[in-house]
C-alpha cells in the first residue's frame, strides 16, 4: 500500500479545487482551477471575490440618547467575481469552447459553482450571471495566440451558505415494536391513544444551524420533534393518500401535500358554525390544506451544527413510513 506522502500531487490534490457545472441545458464540467486546471480549455487567471466570507448587513438599534446597540444580522446575497480565460490550440477549437461554456453560463438558469478542499470535501451553490459580461474583446483570438479573458460576476438566487448532500438515515417503517401513549388533542376530555415510536439519528457535520425535512405516510395521525426540545408537533390527521413533506425551517412552507384540496363554500360554512362542526366532524376541516390545518404551530429549534441530535417521531398507523433528512450548509467554502 502507497503512503500518502508518496503519492503524486494530483492524486494528493492537496489545495483548493474549482469547478463549474454547466445549467440543465448544458451540464458540462469545467475545471477551473486546482486539480485538472483548464482540462476542458477555461481557468481561472485572477483572483476570486466573494468565495469564503458568507456575505450580511448588520442591523444596529439607534437610541435618540446612548451609544447604537447591535440587534442581528440579516443573509445577503452572495456574489462570486473573477477573471477566467477561454483558450484552445486553434481557431475552430476555441470557437467551440467558447460556445460550450456560455451556453452553460447564463443569467437566467443557474448552473454550479463547486470549491473542493480535503478538509470539508466538495462543496456547491447555485449560481447565474448576474449581468452581461462586458470584458472587451480587443482582437480575434482565433488569429493571435487562441485565448480570451472575461470578468464575470455570479449570484446566488437566496440561500447564500455553501451546500452538501443532505444526510438521509435509513427511512422508519411503523412495526408497532415500540409504543408509548399520547393524548389525541389538545383537549383536557381529548382521548389516550397507542402510537408507534421510532428514533432517527442525525449529524450536522455543517457550520451552521439546519432544520429537518421530514416525508410522513399516509393516512393516520403523527407527531415530529421540534429539534431536540422535547416538544412534539401534533401533524394534522391524514387522508388515505395525503401523504406530506413538512419542512420545519420556519422561512419555508411549514408542510404540503399533493393532494392539497380545493376549497368551496360548504366546507366554509361548516367551519364557521360550532353547531355545524360539531354534526359533521372533520368535513369544515378537508377543505383547508395541511398548512392549514396546522393552525399556526410551528417550529422553533434547528439543530446546532457539529452536533448529532436523537429525533424520535410517533405514528398511530401500523406500516406508516416516515422519512427525514437534514440539509448540510456551510457558512465559508475553505474553512
């Protein structure tokens, strides 16, 4: 076995890597700097703004009378700038790559940008151009010397931190094997109920706080935990069906469904009326969509990063499958 010392720089690969991905339309893969630098024929020939810090306002308490006092801070939008060069070994071959890579890099669908590093691996975010390139062509590069720079500046369209795959522990299928008793509703005459109890493990290897996203089976009652809390968050009773992602980010949609109904105006009436809801039970309700009939309970605590978090979740159907996954975001790309 080769020791790692004795292996070759570009297996080692040692320092920083970036590459783009191409958008859907042409998803090619450009090396751009680090391990096979310029292979498909672009690199980077100046230096990058924008890759490391995650970009933030501060936003300051001014008092009529005393010193301001800091409140929070609030995401921008994270912007990357360089300077790259487009070169091939003839005229033809460098109109050709030339055609490849702005196909793939446009201002309206985003490709990636990807930063690799042995210490944290491969990282991407989403990103466009944010204006035309304006670099001037000052002469036909097919007849000079087959090479061209350009200046341009990315964006990314909302989340500014750097991303992983998301880690995805093996999905939980209800067997009734554990159980535990909870109250159906919030009720003090609300009934007892036997529910499946399972446990999910789950690490958030990232640098900042991320929120679980979970997939609940239909039909049936559930439960899920707002982060390590202790606390549970009764799911709205589920259709035959009506099977839902919740997302427990609370700047995201709480919870949807596919079979989110349509509302009319019986289902109106019905909910309006206390005698009315009292004769036909949950009908008012199937008009509302599952966000809905959350009725405003949310989620409060994510799971703090470089940390492993034991989520429990609770089922009353026998086969009912719950899933979670937790997304992995990084606040810098080299460190």
């Amino acid at each position: 076995m080769t020791a790692w010392k004795d292996l070759p720089g570009y297996l080692r690969a040692a320092g920083m890597s970036n590459k783009w991905i191409g958008n859907e339309d042409r998803p090619d893969v450009w090396h751009l700097s680090g391990h096979n630098e310029g292979a498909e024929g672009v690199f980077i020939s100046g230096p990058i703004r924008g890759l490391v810090h995650r970009p933030f306002r501060s936003i300051w308490h001014e008092p009529a009378y005393g010193a301001p006092r800091f409140e929070r801070t609030v995401d921008e939008r994270r912007e990357i700038s360089t300077r790259i060069a487009i070169c091939s070994d003839s005229e033809f071959g460098w109109q050709d790559v030339e055609a490849k890579f702005w196909n793939g890099m446009t201002g309206d669908k985003p490709g990636c940008w990807c930063t690799f590093t042995r210490r944290t691996g491969e990282l991407w975010l989403p990103m466009q151009l944010v204006e035309a390139v304006q670099t001037e062509l000052s002469d036909d590069p097919g007849y000079q010397n087959y090479v061209q720079e350009w200046d341009i500046l990315l964006a990314t369209d909302g989340e500014p931190r750097w991303r992983m795959p998301d880690l995805q522990p093996p999905d939980w299928v209800n067997a009734m094997a554990t159980t535990t008793t909870i109250k159906d509703g919030d009720g003090l005459l609300a009934p007892t109920i036997t529910v499946g109890v399972g446990r999910f493990k789950v690490a958030n290897r990232g640098t900042a706080p991320s929120w679980p996203i979970y997939t609940v089976s239909a039909p049936g009652r559930c439960w899920l935990p707002d982060g390590t809390s202790g606390r549970m968050i009764a799911v709205p009773e589920l259709a035959a069906g009506e099977h839902i992602i919740v997302d427990t980010n609370p700047e995201n949609r709480i919870a949807i469904s596919a079979i989110d109904p349509v509302d009319d105006w019986t289902r109106q009436i019905v909910r309006n009326s206390e005698l009315l809801s009292w004769l036909f039970g949950q009908y008012g309700e199937s008009g509302l969509t599952v966000l809905e009939r959350f009725h405003g309970q949310g989620f409060t605590q994510p799971i703090a990063p470089g940390t492993v978090a034991t989520l429990p979740v609770y089922h009353d159907t026998d086969g009912a499958r719950v899933s979670v996954r937790l997304p992995q975001r990084y606040e810098r790309a080299i460190s």
